[in-house]
C-alpha cells in the first residue's frame, strides 16, 4: 500500500471533530479539487504492508482512526487495512471524494466521510448518486463551500436526490476564502439540518503545514 504519511493530530473534521487522531494518509487521487491542501500526496509514497501500518498505528496509543488522502478507496489492501482495523478494536473512519463507490467487503460499521464537491471545486463531474445511496446514519456527508453558489449547489443536489434524511451532513468553508459567519448564515437561512465545521487543526496549528 502506497502511504504518503502517518502521524497523530487533532481530527480537525467531521462528526469526530476535537478527538485525538492517528491518520493514515495513502497516496495519489484522480481528483484534482481547486482547493486541495494535500497535493503533496498525489504521487510517490512509501510501500508499506497492512501490518506495517497496523505496527506504527498501535505506537500511537490513539483509539481513533482516520483513512484518508489521496483517495484511500483506490488502494488496492485498503478494505483489509480497514477491517483489520476494526477487527483490532480502533474506531475507523475514512475519508473519500464521492468519485468512488464504497468497496466490496468494508466492514461497514467503519465510518465512511463521502465528501460531495460542488461546481467551486472543479470535480462535481465525479459525483455520482449511486456512491451516495449506500451511506447510513453511521456515516456523514461532508460538503466544502466556496461560495453561496456551491452551498445552493449542495442543498439542490441532495434534494434532487433524495437521500435518507438519517445520513449527517456536515458543510465547511474553504479556509480563508469563505467566513465562517457568512456560512452560519447560510445554514440557517436554508432550514438545512446541516452541521458546520471549520477545519479545527487549520487553527490549532500551522494551516500549510503537513502532518497536522
Ligand atoms: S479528492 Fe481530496 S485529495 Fe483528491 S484532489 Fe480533492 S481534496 Fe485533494
């Protein structure tokens, strides 16, 4: 499995958001989302074996953990990391751009964070409604807004598609582009029972730097 980094943090998204965090970023995605922070992990890597990953995990003494990227569902060991996650006892979740569908054989009571991309991120070409209607209530939609125009995107797009009203929908500003007010407005005016997050480890570290 190609990994790009391995380290502890604050999970500074989701329904976790605030947790301590040990984060599995793997390598290369065929996205390329305008405001992607984490370019760096589009090539190269470091081959590791899944119990290569699972020996530095358990050095971290965190319970929980992320997947992420890149974009983890094209990894070829990525269900059997996740379920021999699981398995061990870690809380799972893993992160992905919607362009996928969830893969044959993940333990599903890892949770799965589909992110949807609004016409502001260059790839909502990807997003597939189909990806979207094998999510649960253990799982969350995240959608990243930059703009009213991607945020009105969003709420049309889920309408249009008529997902269980069950799965948690979390909305977030591209960082320094959108003013987290200025979403807060938006959320209530839409009567959406969507939950803001503000990509918490951007404010408790270093935005740019890697590995936080
Ligand atoms: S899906 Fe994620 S990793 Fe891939 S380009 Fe978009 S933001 Fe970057």
């Amino acid at each position: 499995m190609k990994i790009t980094e391995l380290f502890r943090s604050i999970q500074g998204e989701s329904l976790y958001s605030g947790w301590p965090c040990f984060f599995i970023r793997t390598s290369g995605c065929p996205l390329r989302c305008t405001w992607c922070d984490t370019t760096y992990s589009f090539y190269g890597g470091t081959d590791m074996t899944v119990d290569e990953i699972l020996l530095e995990t358990g050095k971290s003494e965190t319970n929980l953990v992320e997947i992420t990227g890149g974009e983890p569902f094209v990894q070829t060991d990525f269900v059997e990391l996740s379920n021999r996650l699981r398995r061990e006892g870690y809380e799972v979740l893993i992160e992905t751009s919607g362009g996928f569908p969830i893969p044959e054989g993940l333990d599903r009571s890892c949770h799965v964070i589909m992110d949807i991309k609004p016409p502001g991120s260059g790839m909502s070409q990807w997003m597939n409604p189909d990806h979207f209607r094998s999510l649960t209530s253990n799982d969350e939609i995240k959608a990243v807004c930059q703009s009213r125009e991607d945020f009105d995107w969003v709420v049309s797009t889920l309408d249009d598609w008529r997902l269980p009203a069950e799965i948690p929908v979390t909305v977030s500003p591209v960082f320094d582009l959108v003013d987290p007010k200025e979403l807060g407005q938006w959320v209530l005016e839409s009567r959406r029972r969507f939950r803001i997050q503000i990509q918490l480890h951007k404010i408790l570290f270093d935005p740019k730097a890697k590995g936080v």
